[in-house]
C-alpha cells in the first residue's frame, strides 16, 4: 500500500475522534479496546463504500484473544458471537451465532494488508490490522461501483503520478486537461502585482476544476477523503508543472538579494568550517548527518513547490533518522549489559524537538549549499495549497523557515568555539585512543566516531593486506 490506509479510513477517523454523540460511543469503545491491547481489524476504504458504521459493525471489527484457543479471537459484543482464527495472513470466521447461513461462513476469509502497532497509555502494545474486507460476508455489498477501481491508497509525489490520477476515471468523469491547459496559457504574470494575488487567482481555478470534476463522480466517491485530497493535489501539481519556468523565475529574481545574502552566509561558515555545536546544537547531538545533507543537495534540481517540499521533509525525516538509530544503538548496548529493555523501546519512541532540530538543520543546510532557498521557501509557501498538519509537510515547511531565518541573523564571527570532542578530522593519537578505548558509546557523537575510527582502522589493515 502506498499510503497508511488509516489516515483516511472512515471506519477508523470515527473510531478516534469525536464529532457527536453517536462518534463519542464509537470512542470510547475505541478507548475500552486499546486499553485491554485488543486487535482493532480496519476494513480498506474502497469496502466500505455504502455502509454505515454502527455498533454491530464496530464490536465486529474489534477483537479480543479467546480465553481457550490460542490464535483464535472473537467479537467483542456482549455475546462474543463471532469466532475467528488467525492463520498467517488470513482471518478465517469460524462460528456465527446469529447467523443460519453456517456454511457461508465456514467459507468467508479475510487477507490481512499490513499490521500497525500501537501503544496505549501505559505503553503496552496493540495491533491494528488492515484487511482487505469487512469480518463478516453480512456487510459486503455485492454491486460494486464503477469507480471502485481507483487508486486511493496512494500519495501523489510529481507530474507524471497527477496525470495518471487525472486520467484514471472513465472519459466522461475525467477533467478537462485540455481546457485547463488553455486557461492556464492565457494567464499572463505582468497582470498580478504579487505573489499573494497570483496564488489567490490560481487557487480558485484549482477550486473551479476541482469542483467540475468532483460532480461528475458518484456520491460515495465524492464523499471519499482519499479521493478529494488526491484530486486537489493532482490538480495543483498539473498547474505549477505548465507555470513553474514562468513563476519560478519571477520570483528567483525578486528574491535575488535574500539568496545571496544566505549563500555568502553559507560561504563564510563553509571556510569556518563550522560544525552543528556551534549553530547551538547539543554537543551529544553534533554528528554530520551525511544522508541528510545529500537529499538537501537535490532541491535545486527539483520542480514544483510540491517536489521541493517533498525534499524538505524527506531530509528532515533523515535527520530525525539519523538521531534515533544512534539512541537504539546505545541503548541497545546498554540494555544488553544491564538487561533493562524499557529504555531501548524509550529511544524508538523519542522525538527530537524543534529547538533540537533547528540547529541541525541549519548545518544541514550549509553543508547542502542550495542555491536559492529563500526563493524555494517561498515558492512553497505561496503556489502549495493541499498541505495538512497530517502529513508531516506543514511541519516540514515551517522548521526551515525557521532555520532559514535563525541563519539570516546569526554572526558568522562571533561564533562560540568548537567542542573538542566534535572532529572533522581525527588524528592518528585519538584514532588510536578511540579504537583501544573501553567501549562507552553514551552519547550519538561518541557512537558516530566509534564507528568512523572503525572503518579506518579496517581501511588500514586492509590496505596493509594488499602491499
């Protein structure tokens, strides 16, 4: 599956939140079910089209272990009248007490997609299962819609994706791509007197063929989350593809003298040679974040506020990465010698904060050096629309902005000076020092040269070999 089928699922947003009396009952269901680590089975969206969400339906779908049988589980409705058991992807029904159609449900398996996992709050774990259907034959509808065929479970990430979604429906419930191209050349940039006002015009042609589109498709399709996301993104993509050259470079222009302020910026701290401490990151947290810094490198090269958006986040994604396999290594270790795993779990679950990561994504930036990154900024921020504080890019969005605007005011000479134990290079004494040293990795730095004076070391030997 391209995209976690619980973002959008309807059976599982009325399971969380709360938006009535009726959704209120759904949760704490929800709440009752985590908290005893029951399985939550979440039916993919396209088999629920057409079905209400009632209190049967959810005491089907949330099960609890049968106190006998192992790998066999049933509902959780005050009769328990459903038995299931799991057989390695499939969940086969056994029993159904309130059903006379026995034989039917001897027959009716369910393939289980993928499995999350889950923590309530005293942090025990609970599995959520993405199945292909409904648990019971009793809610399948056997007339399937002529759009059940698209594909929802997905994101769209560049031009090529929107076209094929644009495209996907039968002719008569596609948007006119042809007629959106020609709106689209009849604009003319001298007619706007700023960004603000292009994107303002822009936005409601987005809405004007969003709208077109979304009546010609049928109501359950038009009431689909996934649907009317993907449809707003693939559309917005379209448009900035036929406009990025034009808008791009009136902005690259009117942002000129930002871009090389930050670049010269960039420049000077190069020859520094500065290193994460001295932007205000933990001396603990000062590693060089190699894979980051190669994602960030590519944003010049990408087109569209949408691509270069995606680059931000996978490269704060990286960052955040980086930090955490370096906490599980040490905590690993330390567990081993201490046989406590409660801090290992700890570490996977840890988070950096902003304040953590602002300064790291400042030494990302400047070991990147992207050409025009207050223009791109910017580009985003005024021709993306479709974002949501779900996925992850408003974040994204706002933790360079930050970045951007902490390395417009910071004074390149007045640096505070470079931990001793933060090192660009190693010398032979210390390379020495580290390998031969007791093994105490406390921190991801001390991890991060531990693991560089290895490789070293093995270069070494290796080359020795050879002569």
């Amino acid at each position: 599956m391209d995209v976690d089928e619980i973002v959008y699922n309807a059976f599982y947003l009325q399971l969380r939140f709360v938006d009535n009396g009726l959704q209120d009952k759904f949760r704490k269901k929800y709440e009752f079910a985590i908290a005893k680590c029951w399985t939550i089975c979440v039916p993919c969206g396209n088999s629920l089209r057409g079905l209400d969400i009632t209190d049967d339906f959810v005491d089907h779908h949330v099960l609890k272990p049968h106190p006998e049988l192992t790998l066999h589980y049933t509902s959780t409705d005050p009769n328990n009248s459903n038995l299931y058991k799991f057989e390695d992807t499939t969940i086969r029904l056994l029993k159904c007490q309130d059903d006379e159609e026995q034989k039917q449900d001897d027959e009716y398996n369910v393939t289980i997609l993928s499995i999350e996992k889950g923590y309530n709050k005293e942090f025990h774990m609970y599995n959520i299962f993405i199945v292909d259907k409904p648990l019971h034959h009793k809610y399948i509808i056997t007339e399937r819609l002529q759009d059940d065929n698209l594909p929802l479970n997905r994101i769209i990430t560049c031009y090529k994706e929107a076209v094929e979604f644009l495209n996907a429906p039968i002719e008569e419930k596609r948007c006119s791509l042809e007629e959106l191209r020609m709106d689209l050349r009849q604009i003319q940039l001298s007619n706007f007197e700023s960004a603000e006002e292009l994107s303002s015009h822009l936005q409601e042609l987005t809405r004007r063929y969003w709208a077109s589109t979304m009546r010609k498709q049928s109501l359950d399709l038009q009431r689909d989350a996934r649907y009317q996301k993907l449809l707003s993104t693939s559309l917005e993509v379209f448009m900035m593809h036929h406009l990025h050259d034009e808008i791009y470079s009136v902005l690259s222009d009117a942002l000129e003298q930002d871009d090389v302020y930050v670049k010269t910026k960039i420049d000077q701290l190069i020859y520094m040679g500065v290193t994460p401490d001295q932007l205000g990151a933990s001396v603990s947290m000062a590693i060089s974040l190699p894979a980051a810094i190669v994602e960030l490198a590519t944003l010049d090269a990408r087109e569209g506020p949408l691509e270069k958006l995606l680059c931000l986040k996978s490269t704060l994604e990286l960052i955040v990465a980086e930090i955490k396999g370096a906490l599980a290594d040490i905590e690993t270790k330390n567990d081993e010698e201490s046989a406590d795993t409660k801090s290992s779990i700890e570490s996977l679950k840890y988070t950096p904060s902003t304040d953590d990561l602002i300064p790291l994504v400042m030494y990302v930036i400047v070991k990147a050096r992207p050409m025009r990154i207050v223009t791109d900024l910017h580009y985003i921020n005024n021709f993306l629309w479709s974002i949501s504080p779900h996925d992850g890019l408003s974040y994204s969005l706002i933790t360079f902005k930050t970045a951007i605007s902490a390395l417009f005011e910071i004074n390149s000479q007045s640096l505070p000076s470079r931990s001793y134990k933060v090192k660009t290079e190693l010398p032979i004494g210390e390379l020495f020092d580290v390998i031969t040293g007791t093994d105490k990795d406390i921190t991801p730095l001390d991890r991060q040269i531990h693991q560089l004076a290895t490789m070293l070391e093995k270069s070494t030997q290796n080359h020795e070999l050879l002569i």
